[in-house]
C-alpha cells in the first residue's frame, strides 16, 4: 500500500488531505492499517461506506477515527503526554523557514542547549528537530513552553522517549508490570544460515555509525552498514535500526555484546529475518 494507491482507491468519495500508516514499535514493519484524512465529513462517509470491499484479494475494514484529543489549558494541540524528564526534547510543527538561530534564540532563557538535529527525510526537511540541553532543568523549561510561537507557527514540545534502565542480567527474560515477558537483549533463536545483519532495539536517541560500529568493534566485528527506522509520521527516531557485516562469523562476534550499554541504555540484538517468538 502507498499514499497515491490510497487516493486512488477512494478518488469517488473525495480528495484525502493527510496519511498516516500505522508501523509495528520493533520492527519499522508496516501494519496494514493507517488513518486518513478528508476534505469533509462526507467524503470520510463516503469512504467508510466501502468497508468490507475487496483490496487486491483482502477485504478492507473502513470505520470512523475516534476524534483527537483537545489541548489541555494553557498546552498546544497535539503535544499530549509530555514524557519521561530527560535533557532531550522532541519539536514539531515547525515552520519549513525555521532556522538553528532561530530555535536557539526562541529557548536561550532555557539554558543552554548543546546540540539541534534537524529531522529530514529524502533530502526534505519534515518540520521537527531534537534538541539536547545542558540538563533536564532546562529541557523541562522548554516543554512547559509548548505552543510558543517560533516563526510564525505554534510549535509541540515533548520529552524524548527514553526508558529506565532495567535491573535484570542481559540474557534475562525479565517480567514486567502483570507478569507478562519482556524481549530478552540477546538472540533466543537459532542463527538464520548466511545471516549477515542483526536487529538492534533500545538504541538512545543519540546513536550515530559512528558510536555503533565503535561499539561493535569492541568485539571484534566490523561494521558495514547501517539501517535506522524512523517514526513515519513524525520523523522520531524508534530506538532501532539494522546493522550489517561483512561475515556470518562477525555476527558472531557482534551478539555477544546484547544487553551492554550504549550511551547508558543496554542495546537488544536479535537475528535480523527471524520471526519473533513473544
């Protein structure tokens, strides 16, 4: 499924505005399901009036999305649950003229922040950026100014996602809140034959080639390319990605480190191909 094949499919009912597929946390992979947007209520009528046709031999279900949430007073629409305190905030809505300058300028009674990613995507700026400040003082004075006009637009402010370091061994399958098993940080399958890639979760936000093929290396394996899966409609980082070597054995070599730290969060490593068991 893509964005032109969806228009296309319900051209009759009206013109769709806006696109959004939903993909699994884990794995990046595609769902078979996603919300889209009308130019009226008629037309998403129109469309929901089609549940049940047949789409290349699968038979869609087509309902209407539940509303979305209001601003809470005095926050900005969209922003929702601020997350978990950390130095690293996640911007959106930004204007497409917005500068580095003007971000800094907007949050410099904040404190000082140490670094701006701008998030891009086949050469396009997406309109949201991650910034790192000097302490989680200061990324918290920013949240609180969510809906803060910065050139021109009305920006959302969160937290990004992080996660709590766990207080089990690496190899573990750990329980979590109602008893229900967590993803283990090392391979619990056999190795698929020739397999050259593994999966890589848990990864923090500030991951680059660089730190990962350092990171494997000091295993012993030589990094030769890398994959990172990004949020498909807020340009977010996951948290994972894929890792390519030259060799079966260096995949080897590389699982060994499942559940070590990088960056202070325990990196999970799994067969890349390999059907999950949990």
């Amino acid at each position: 499924m893509t964005d032109d094949w969806a228009k296309e499919i319900f051209a009759s009912c009206g013109a769709v505005s806006e696109i959004s597929w939903l993909t699994h946390a884990d794995t990046g992979r595609f769902k078979g399901a996603g919300f889209l947007t009308f130019e009226s209520s008629s037309a998403a009528a129109a469309a929901v009036a089609l549940n049940g046709n047949d789409c290349e031999g699968r038979p869609m279900k087509i309902e209407l999305a539940a509303p979305r949430k209001a601003a809470a007073p005095g926050g900005f629409a969209g922003s929702g649950d601020p997350g978990e305190p950390n130095q690293s905030v996640f911007v959106g809505n930004l204007s497409w003229s917005v500068t580095e300058e003007a971000l800094r300028a907007a949050f410099a009674e904040c404190g000082e922040i140490t670094n701006i990613k701008f998030i891009m995507k086949d050469g396009e700026f997406k309109g949201t950026a991650f910034m790192d400040f000097e302490s989680i003082e200061a990324a918290t004075k920013a949240v609180a100014l969510a809906g803060m006009d910065v050139s021109g637009r009305p920006v959302r402010i969160n937290f990004s996602k992080g996660s709590k370091k766990p207080a089990w061994d690496a190899g573990a399958t750990p329980k979590a809140d109602g008893g229900r098993p967590q993803r283990p940080y090392k391979p619990q399958g056999e190795k698929p034959d020739g397999c050259t890639e593994i999966f890589c979760g848990n990864l923090p936000w500030s991951i680059t080639e660089e730190k990962i093929t350092e990171f494997f290396a000091g295993a012993g394996a030589t990094v030769t390319s890398t994959r990172w899966l990004n949020d498909k409609e807020s340009g977010e980082f996951k948290g994972i990605g894929f890792v390519g070597f030259g060799s079966t054995e260096e995949v080897d070599k590389a699982i060994t480190l499942g559940g070590e730290q990088v960056d202070g969060r325990p990196i999970r490593i799994d067969f890349a191909g390999q059907k999950k068991a949990w």
